[in-house]
C-alpha cells in the first residue's frame, strides 16, 4: 500500500474519531493519538473539525495550538513555544522531526548535513545519516542521494505537508501565473510555427525559379552549342572543296631528272 492511500484511511479514521468526541477531553485525547501515529503525517482535515476548532475558547486550547504545530510547523517552532504547548512524548518527537525534514525538503532540492543536524538538534553525520535512512525514506515520505562528500541530502521527492493559511491562494496565483506564461509561448510558438512554414514556402518558390532559369539556361546553352557546331560543319566543308579546287588549278612542277 503505498504512503497515499495509507493516510486517506488514517485520516478518514481520526477525523470519524474526533467527529464523535463528546467533549474537550476526548478530543484533546484524539489530536494526541493523531500526532503520535507512526505512519500519519496530514492533520488539515482533522483541524477543519468545528468540533475540534471549539478547543480555541476552553482550556484545552493548547491541544488545539499542538495539532497546528504538527499541521503546519517545524521541531525549531516547538522549542520556541514549549512552555505553551503540551509536552511531547517521544514519538511526537520523532514525528515533528520527520516534518522538518518534509518542510526543508519542499523548499530546497539540495539540504546541507550543517543545516539539517541545527534545525533536528543532531549532533554528528553519522546520527543524522541513520535519521534520514531510518525514518525518513524508509517511511517513504523522502526520497533522496546522501553525499558524503559534499556533505548534503540531494531531495528527489517529497510527500507534500498540509497547507499553510494563505498557502492556497499563493499556490492558485502560481499555477495562473504559469497558465498565462505557457498561453504565451505557446501562441509565440504558434506564430514561430506559422513564420517557418510561410518562409517555408517562400524558400520552395524561390527554389523553382531558380531551378526554372537554370533550365532556360541549359536550353540556351545548348541551342547555341547546336548552332555552333552546325556553322563548323558547313565551314568545314566548304574549306575542303575550296583545297581541293585550287589544287588542280596550280601548275604542276617539272621535275628534273638526276644526273
């Protein structure tokens, strides 16, 4: 099963918890289970609950600030507001962490070992290393090359995290600005298109006139070398007769005989 449609079921399956709590202790119960779960990394459609956004006004809100944490920020977040929000239990831990590195991930192709081990507060490569394999692309929420060398994560993919508020709308405008960037190329390509084929036609006709004078050409070429060869014909002929004639009227020589 891959990671996709594990989380719709897992989601499916708090959001019906959370829905059917009766009051603020079970719901708080809910979102703690829901952001320890091994395998569950979206938290918008629990959030979206009206029965969960009631926490805001009782004293269980902090539980409410916990699943927009989880929802929304990084492991660095929770230290700044620790002593607002409730405790962590080692898997919320490991948890958080595992969304820090989906944050960084969704944001930067290439994450520098310095980085990740400041933003997980890890202390050497190898740690980190173990991190990344073990829960991480094992749990198949990043893929990734781990350089040694250049001592960084290169990130080929990364499970997408909930949207952040005002997120959608940033992501809408994005996606009309590239709409509107490809329309214009492509009806610049259009145009391209259009300019190629008419010279195109241009080079075709052009072609045959050439073609169409050089064969005027051939022709005159060799009308004229018939002519020509004809006049050397009757030239020819009429110097033979003309040698021939003068030759009979010359005197012959007497010749004397040799003593």
């Amino acid at each position: 099963m891959d990671i996709e449609q594990r989380q719709s079921e897992l989601i499916d399956q708090f959001v019906k918890q959370a829905s059917a709590a009766s009051n603020t202790s079970a719901i708080s119960s809910v979102i703690v289970d829901a952001t320890s779960h091994p395998l569950l990394f979206a938290f918008s459609e629990i959030l979206a609950l009206p029965n969960v956004l009631q926490l805001e006004a009782t004293d269980e809100k902090f539980y409410l600030d916990l699943l927009r944490l989880f929802a929304h920020g990084i492991w660095s977040d929770y230290k700044s507001n620790a002593d607002r929000l409730p405790q962590l239990v080692p898997d919320q831990i490991l948890k958080l962490k595992q969304l820090t590195v989906l944050t960084l991930a969704e944001t930067y192709k290439v994450l520098p070992y310095d980085q990740l081990m400041q933003e997980l507060d890890v202390t050497n490569v190898r740690e980190l290393e173990d991190f990344l394999i073990n829960e991480c692309m094992y749990a198949g929420i990043v893929r990734g090359k781990l350089d040694q060398l250049r001592r960084c994560f290169e990130v080929q993919f990364a499970a997408g995290r909930d949207l952040r508020p005002g997120q959608l709308g940033n992501m809408i405008q994005t996606l009309s600005d590239w709409l509107s960037t490809s329309e214009n190329m492509l009806v610049s390509i259009q145009d391209k298109i259009k300019w190629a084929d008419s010279m195109s036609e241009v080079d075709k006709k052009h072609r045959k006139e050439v073609e169409e004078k050089v064969d005027e050409v051939k022709k005159s070429i060799f009308k004229a070398d018939i002519d020509f060869r004809g006049h050397e014909e009757i030239c020819a002929e009429s110097g033979g007769v003309m040698d021939y004639e003068e030759d009979r009227s010359r005197p012959k020589r007497r010749r004397h005989p040799i003593s």
